[in-house]
C-alpha cells in the first residue's frame, strides 16, 4: 500500500492541501476525497505536491476533477509546487499549464 | 515468456491488486538502476509498469482482483525489455488506445504515459488463447 499523509494550512484567504508521500490507485480514492472536502471549506484551494515522490494517472484524475469541481462553483483550484517526478507526469499528460500556478 | 537467448534480469508470477504496486514499483526502480537507467529513465519505467498494472486492474480484470499477472524483464544490449502478461479475457486489442489529451477530463490517461515513456509498445493476446500481452521496450544509458 502506498504510504500518504496530508494536512491542510491556512493561507491568506485560502487553504494550502500539503499531501506527502506516493499516490497511486490504491489510494486515489481517498485522495479523491480529501481533495475535494477541502475544496467545499474554501474558496481557494492550492494542492502542495512537492512533497509526492510519485503520482500515477489516477492522481491525475484526482487533481482534473478537484480543477473541474472548482471551476463549475467559481472557486479557485491550483497546484502549487510539485517534486520533478509529479512534473515529469504533469509534463507527459500537458497538464501543466492548467494545473500549476 | 522471455524470447530464447536473452538475459533475464526478473521473472514474476503475481496475484495483483492496488496495495501490491508500490511494490512492484521499487521492483521496476531497482531494475532499471542495476542495468543502466539513467536520469528520468527509472522514474519513465516506473510509470509505465505501474500504468500497465493498473489497466490490467481496470480493464482485463475490471477491478475483481487480485488476478494473476506474469512479470518478466531482460535485457537486449541496452535495450530493457518489460513483458507483462494477465490471464483475463481477452481485451478488444483496438480499443486501448489513448483519448485525446485537449479532452481534459479525469481518466483515461494510462495509455498514452505508457506510449510517451517506452521507446515501443505493443500490446497481443497470449498464444494460449488465455489473457493478454503488453510487451515494452525501452532504450537504457
């Protein structure tokens, strides 16, 4: 089983999502969730990935839906900071314009 | 599995499921240092392994797991070949193909990190008639 813990910090007017560890399937489907509470408790949400030594594309999934919630209730969604194995995917995938701030 | 003459690097016979990948993950990285990997390479096959599990998770077995998967890895010249084969029912071999990437929508991406990664991909059934074959290959050093 993949090893990931999160916490969240207040920022401004906004909340920081910092998640440290892996993310992989089996556990996306807590990410999943994690991600989009924390969305329902602010109008900003910025996702700290820098800690993620690795993410699959059901990370991905999860990171597109968070985007995708935030947009359809005007709210805002970004991901702050990445390790360069997550930009390495984002790359891949040509998410890093739409997701990194 | 592995064609005759090659130097087999790992040989692997799993029951997979989500929890097992991490480890199979450290299994790729551990491969792909010992044999040349270098710069983002053993991050390009760890993905692409991992990719291909979760697919065969998805789609081969639709998440009834743990199912078997036979793993295997050797090495022609530098070249590191990944062989990863499932005994599910065989899969429609033209619909693995990835969405395209302007469609921005959660899901469906597997295929085409898999493709970006590996220098070639190709996926077949298994002579046997029972399950299905991906068969990578990626240029190491």
């Amino acid at each position: 089983m993949a090893s990931l813990s999160h916490r969240l910090e207040e920022s401004g007017d906004g909340v920081v999502l910092i998640f440290d560890g892996e993310i992989d399937m089996s556990n996306s489907k807590d990410v999943r969730g994690v991600i989009l509470g924390a969305l329902e408790k602010t109008a900003s949400l910025s996702v700290d990935l820098s800690g993620v030594s690795y993410m699959d594309s059901s990370g991905i999934a999860n990171l597109i839906e968070g985007f995708q919630r935030a947009r359809s209730a005007k709210k805002s969604f970004k991901v702050s900071d990445v390790s360069d194995s997550v930009r390495m995917v984002l790359k891949i995938a040509r998410l890093e314009a739409i997701l990194l701030a | 599995m592995v064609p005759p003459g090659q130097q087999v690097v790992c040989q692997l016979e799993l029951n997979i499921e989500p929890s097992m990948l991490a480890e199979v993950r450290q299994t790729v990285r551990d491969i792909a240092n010992r044999h040349g990997a270098v710069d983002d390479q053993p991050d390009a096959l760890v993905l692409a392994v991992d990719e291909a599990f979760q697919n065969i998770i998805r789609h081969a077995y639709r998440d009834v797991v743990p199912g078997r998967v036979d793993f295997s890895a050797w090495i022609d010249d530098h070249d590191l070949w990944i062989r990863i084969r499932d005994y599910a029912a065989p899969v429609d071999l033209a619909k693995i193909r990835p969405r395209p990437l302007d469609d921005v929508r959660p899901g469906g991406l597997g295929t085409h990190l898999i493709r970006t990664v590996m220098d070639e991909v190709a996926y077949g059934h298994a002579d046997d008639g029972r399950g299905n074959v991906l068969t990578m290959r990626k240029r190491l050093g």
